[in-house]
C-alpha cells in the first residue's frame, strides 16, 4: 500500500466564499503514482468545509442565503461561543455542509459522476487556512 | 491491497424516493473477497444522497417532511439556480443528508450495528441514476 | 496493508450529551501499529454521530439550542415514527451532524489541524451504545 500527503492552501479576502479545488486534487492523485484507492480531503480547520456538488454560480448564491438561514450569522450574542468570538454560525454552516469528501481513485483519476466537483467553502476567511488531500491505495 | 468498483443503477419513477441498497453492496463486498478494508458508498450524482439510518417507513415520511420544511421545492423562483432548472432544492436536501457513506469492511461483511441499514436517496428522480461502491482492503 | 478494529463503550445518562473521544481514538492508532492510513470512526447506531469540531463549551451549548430549533424533540406526535417510540427527533439531529468522521493517519498519529477535536454525539442516551473505530494502512 502506498499513501501520499499534501496540503493545500487557501487565503479567502472575505468571510464566506467557495473555491473549486478539483484540479489540484487531481493534481495531487497525479503526483501520488496511486491509481487505485480512495482519497480524502477535508479542511484542517473547524470553520470550513469541503463538499461535492454543481460548479454552478446561482446554486453557490442559493447556498450562501440557505445557510444564512439555517445559521444566521448575526446577531452575534445569540451564540453563547461567541464571548472572545464572532463565527459562532461558521461552526454551524461548516456542520451543515460537512468536513470531508472521500473520492474513489480508478485508474489514477478521481471517479466522478459527470457534474462532481469539489469545493473549499470557506466561513470564516481572512486568514490562511489549510486543506489535508491523503490518498491511500497502489 | 485490493480494490474493487461496481456501479448500481437506479431510476426512481418520482422525483424524490428512498431505496434500501444494504444488499447490494453487500453482493459487491463478496464479489470483492475482500474481507479487511473500507466500503464507500456515493452516488455519482449531485442531486443524491446515500445515508444511513433506519428502515422504518415512518420515518422515511418525517425524512421527507422535514426535508420539504428545511429546504422546500416550491416556489421554484426562490432560487437562483432555478433559471433553466427546478431541482434546487435537491441540491440543497442532498446537503442536509449527505453525500456518501463510508462503512467498515470486517471479515467480508458489512461491520454494522443492529439497525443500520444504506440507503439511497433520490431527490431529481425520473431519470438513470448510478451509485459508485469502491471497496478497499485485504 | 494492516487493519485493525476496536469498539468504544458510552453510556450518556442523560438523553443528549457530547464526549470527546480524541485521545481513545488516538490510543487505538497507537495500538494499531498503522503509521500511514485513514481511520474511520462511527457510532454503530442510528441515533448518534461523531463529529470533529471545537472543544468549547459554548459551542456544545450552541449545537443543543440550534438542533433542537431545526429538528424539535417535542411535540412527539408530530412524528410519524413516534408510534412505539419518541425519538424521531435522534435520527434527524443525527442527520445534521453526520454519521462519521474519516480522519488521515499519518506518523502514527490522527492529522489534524490546531482545534480538530473528534466528539461522539448521544440524541437517545441512557443506554449502552459502541463506536467503532476501524484503521486502515501500513
């Protein structure tokens, strides 16, 4: 069995925002030599998520009013986290939108569906934040 | 290490629908003989899940229910992804359920708990749909 | 490759509660001998989950407060699964959080960033339940 390890990096000039970051996991399969196996990715963080959906700009707005819905932001003191903190609703989203995507490797490639790709969707941004990519398999 | 990738196919006859795919990927395990390893479970699409839970009827209903209360279908105009489309709200149900799961493979079988069964979810049905198993392991 | 399999034992006293499980988790790694490889870790029932976030008390607080706005545990009737029981509410709170959480081995260890913390998350306690740890790797 072999394993490869690689972070990605991400600096988001705002609070919220989606970065597609399907080709530099593929480029890290690439890099692996693994052409069979499974890979995760999921943000080192606990304010971010990574997820598998449509590259598509109304859906990324849909998601934006959708999770400001389910997990308003503000008023701030309605979240007891938020004593030294703001980004008590970026824990929230984050839960919503989940941590992880595992993919399965076939033939050194990530085996998708015609319209799946992965994003970095970011809660809590204005600062560096870091991606894990760990592929597993031959 | 071993792998093995199979498809399943489905085509649900309304929009939204639940299968229980607990013996089909089963069925994949053993054809795999791998009997050590991780199973996941992901349909190839964006507008599904696979999740699991329980196989009781009436809470497959509060599922959709709660889902419907959550991230309703109607009006369609409600969301931007909406132009040429009418399936937001899939996008976003598939959200809250998830996109994939990932199951522990020990001596052959499935390594579950008295009531977990795996379930796909349909939420833009009428059409071919196709779920990836990937099985890794020994 | 290697793989290794322990359970974890909980009795939450109480309906709902949340216990870092980190160090257990990372003690099964140990007795793994993995040094490279994905772990996963889930409740091996369906109205539980394992999660990874924040070990703050406010934030704990803040997840019981806004679960219970977004899948209320009373009135039970509004259910359609409460008929012998009254925890429809524990399969959709554990909808929200998600089942399991898929974590990178690496140097033996779990790879996380600063302030990822793994949290099993009881909605139907006062009863024995298991979580299964399972290590895949080399």
């Amino acid at each position: 069995m072999k394993s490869y390890r690689k972070e990605l990096h991400f600096m988001i000039p705002s609070r919220r925002g989606i970065v597609n970051i399907t080709e530099q996991v593929r480029r890290a399969i690439r890099e692996s030599g693994i052409r069979e196996g499974l890979v995760l990715v999921n943000p080192m963080h606990i304010t971010a998520s990574v997820f598998i959906n449509d590259d598509e700009s109304g859906l990324h707005h849909d998601y934006e009013v959708w999770l400001e819905r389910l997990a308003p932001e503000k008023p701030y003191d309605q979240y007891r986290h938020n004593g030294y903190e703001d980004n008590a609703d970026a824990h929230l989203k984050r839960t919503i939108m989940g941590r992880e995507a595992v993919v399965a490797v076939t033939e050194g490639d990530l085996d998708f569906g015609t319209w799946e790709q992965i994003f970095y969707f970011e809660f809590d941004g204005k600062r560096d934040k870091r991606v894990l990519v760990k592929i597993i398999g031959e």
